[in-house]
C-alpha cells in the first residue's frame, strides 16, 4: 500500500545534545531509556479503515510520530512500519450495511486517512502494509506457530494457545478476570465451547457464507486480528539476529494493551525465540465529554472535517500536545480555540526581526521531549518564548527555533 508524502527533517544544530530518549513501557512498568543505537525498529498499529479517521487515531499516530522525529532529532535511523486492517468483522459488517463492497470502503478511508497525516505533518511509515497485501506472510507465520504446536482446531477455526508464550500476561499485567471481561469486549471469544483456553485467540477463521476468504494450508478463511501485526512487523521491520528482543517499539492506543499487543507479542515470541519488543508503548485515550472516541459508539471528531471547516491542522496538533501522550484526556472546542491562537502569536513572535534568546528554550524543549515526550511542559516553554519576545526582549534566533520546532515537534508554521 502506498504510504503518504515524505516529510523533511530540518537540521538540528550540533551543538545542541540530544539525550536518549526515555518512554514509559508498559510492561515493565515504568519510564526507561532506548539504549544508543544507530537504527531503531518501531510497529505502530494502523486503522481499521470502515470510517474516517478521528481525532483519537490522530493523538495516537501523534505520539509516535514525537518518539520518531525525537530518534532522527538524534540522528538515527528510523525503520518505521505500519499496517492496516483492511479486512475484520467491522469493516465487513459496515460494507454490508452501506451496501458497498468492503474493498472499496478501505480504500476510501484509506485515501482520507492519508491526506489527514499529511495535514498534521506526520512522518510516513517506511512500509504501510494492509493485512490483504500481507496474506502469504500472514498464512506463512501462522504454519509456523503450528509447525511449534502452539495452534488447535475448533471446527473450521485455528486458534493460538496462550500457554504456548511461558510469559504470558506478562506485557498487561491484568488479572485473569479482567483479561476474560477485555477480551469479551474487545473481539475475543471467550465462552466459545471447543477451546482449551478461554483466552485462546482466532489466528485463521474458517470460510463464512458470504464473506471474503483465501486458500491455506488450514482451509479457506482469513486471519483472526493478532496475527497480522505480528507477521507484518517481523518481516517488514527486519530484526536484527543478534539482539534480545525483535523490535524495540510496539505502539499504539492503550485499547490494544490487551488482548491486542499481549497476543502479538506472545505470537511474536514463539516465532523469533525471544521478547517481540523492546518497549510497549500506549497513547492514552482521547474522548468527547468523558466517553472514549470510538468508532463503535459514534461519539466523533473527524479531522479531515475539522480541516476542511478552515482549522489550522498545526491547532489540532498543538491541541493535542497540550496534555501529556499517556493520559486520557477529553477533545474540546475551547481547547481548539486556545491552541489556534497561540499558534497565532506563535507565527507572529517567529517572524520577528528581534526575539527572545532561542538556545535556552530549545535545549529545555529537547531535554523536556527526550523525558517520555513531555509536550505539556514543551509548549509550556514556547509559551514563555513567545509572551518574552512580544514584550520585547533580543538575542534570539527565531528562524532556528522554528527549525527546532518543526524537526522535535512537528510543528510547521
Ligand atoms: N487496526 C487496529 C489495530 S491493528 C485498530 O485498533 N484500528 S482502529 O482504527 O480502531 O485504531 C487505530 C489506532 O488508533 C490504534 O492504535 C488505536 O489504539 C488508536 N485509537 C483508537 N481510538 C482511540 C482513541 N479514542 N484515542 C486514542 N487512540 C485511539
Ligand atoms: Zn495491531
């Protein structure tokens, strides 16, 4: 699948140091550094393409794309992948109700999903990978859970054993009450008689009436949700032989703590031998009035209509940087409003001929970034930027700030 537009990375001076980078991991828990490397591995988990994209994919394609431009602030590599899940229930079920054909509504949603990440100068993925595109790579890594004995039939079904992966649970930490009672909301089944495990997961779902279906060596079907991330990270992202663990990012919202990430990483550790990432990361939440932005409850806002109502879609990003990537945290036009306007003076202040000293406020911003991508207290730095040059103070460099801004924060103005 085609990604979108590449974007450039202005050049950060080199007198600037650039700490590593510091995320919160899930699974253990707190905030750790990414050791120095020269090439990084990140698998971000894509849209389910059956409607446009909300400001809750926005946030949390935001966060890595701070944790991306933080790695090539530094002057690593980045080996970014992405994929799209371009064939699931929800997709089918919304096709049939539409009456369009499901192939046709991914690709619609996937063009406005593009032209979304384009607007909110987001970096594209070095592969942006659907699950149809994917098949061969999806059928070859289920053969190989089956050839290690971690696979069981159940009718026409495959399904994934969970005690296969000795360590599982290991990325969520929830107790098995709260997996049963996630896993029944988020796509799992877990009362289906014939399975061993009730927390068993569908790797291959055999041939329904009606509905699309591929050959393999486990009948006609197609893949259960797990298993495609899985798959298209470690052939995409080409893992390195040598080291502990396959990737060093696995990101996305925290809906996919579990089961979502807990199964692909423990499909994942049965096909390398070893931990599939390195850090778990999760963007928290966001909602519309205390109730989470999902797709299923309809309760959205579209970001390519706010665009196209006129927002400046450097507000939006600014919107969102306000509060810290890990909370939950409430989408509001008052918010909306507050971070035009200081993008506004923002603008003014950078096209000065005399501004506040710039060295102090980027390197805090770079320090404040590199501490588990504290845009909160980084706005709050160019806030104070701003407000010291509208009152007149010298010495600054804004056409380097501006540099800085849009290289560590994506901001472009
Ligand atoms: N295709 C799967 C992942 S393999 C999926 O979850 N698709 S999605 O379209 O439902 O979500 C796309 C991404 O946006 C995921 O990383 C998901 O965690 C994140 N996301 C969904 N809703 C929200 C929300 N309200 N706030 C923040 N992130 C969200
Ligand atoms: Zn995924």
């Amino acid at each position: 699948m085609n990604s979108w537009a590449s974007v450039a990375i202005p050049p950060l001076d080199k007198r600037f140091s650039t700490p590593p980078l510091s995320l919160w991991d899930t699974a253990r828990a707190g905030s750790y550094p990414l050791p120095d490397k020269d090439l990084y591995r990140i698998y971000v988990c894509g849209i389910t393409p059956y409607d446009a994209t909300h400001l809750g994919h926005a946030a949390t394609y935001l966060t890595f794309d701070l944790a991306h431009r933080y790695l090539r602030a530094r002057g690593a590599e980045v080996r970014f992948v992405q994929n799209i899940t371009d064939i699931d229930d929800p997709l089918l079920e919304r096709a049939l109700r539409d009456n369009v054909d499901w192939r046709e509504l991914a690709q619609s949603q996937i063009a406005l999903f593009r032209g979304d990440m384009v607007n909110l100068h987001i970096l594209p993925p070095d592969h942006y990978i659907g699950v149809v595109e994917a098949m061969e790579l999806v059928i070859q890594s289920i053969t190989t859970l089956a050839s290690r004995s971690s696979t069981y039939e159940v009718d026409k079904d495959l399904y994934f054993s969970v005690h296969a992966d000795s360590d599982f649970g290991s990325r969520s930490h929830l107790s098995q009450e709260k997996m049963l009672e996630i896993f029944a909301e988020r796509g799992g089944d877990p009362t289906r008689i014939g399975k061993r495990d009730p927390l068993d997961a569908l790797l291959w779902l055999g041939h329904r009436e009606g509905e699309p279906s591929w050959p393999s060596p486990f009948g006609e079907g197609r893949p259960g949700w797990h298993i495609e991330c899985c798959a298209i990270a470690l052939h995409y992202l080409e893992p390195e032989t040598s080291s502990d663990t396959s990737i060093d990012i696995q990101g996305g919202g925290s809906d996919l703590i579990f089961p979502h990430h807990e199964m692909s990483a423990a499909q994942g550790k049965i096909l390398q031998g070893r931990e599939f990432a390195s850090h778990y990361v999760h963007s928290g939440m966001i909602g519309l009035e205390g109730v989470k932005m999902s797709k299923s409850l309809g309760n959205l806002v579209f970001v390519s209509k706010l665009v196209s109502s006129g927002v400046d879609p450097m507000a939006i990003r600014w919107a969102l940087m306000e509060s810290h990537y890990s909370t939950d945290r409430s989408w509001s036009d008052s918010g909306l409003l507050k971070a035009s306007e200081w993008i506004i003076r923002l603008r003014r202040a950078l096209s000065m001929m005399e501004t506040a000293p710039t060295d102090g406020v980027i390197a805090s911003i770079i320090s404040a970034q590199a501490d588990n991508l504290d845009t909160p207290k980084s706005l709050q730095l160019i806030k104070e930027w701003v407000l010291a040059s509208e009152l007149g103070a010298e010495g600054g460099s804004p056409g380097e700030l501006s540099r800085a801004l849009d290289a560590i924060l994506g901001l472009a103005l």
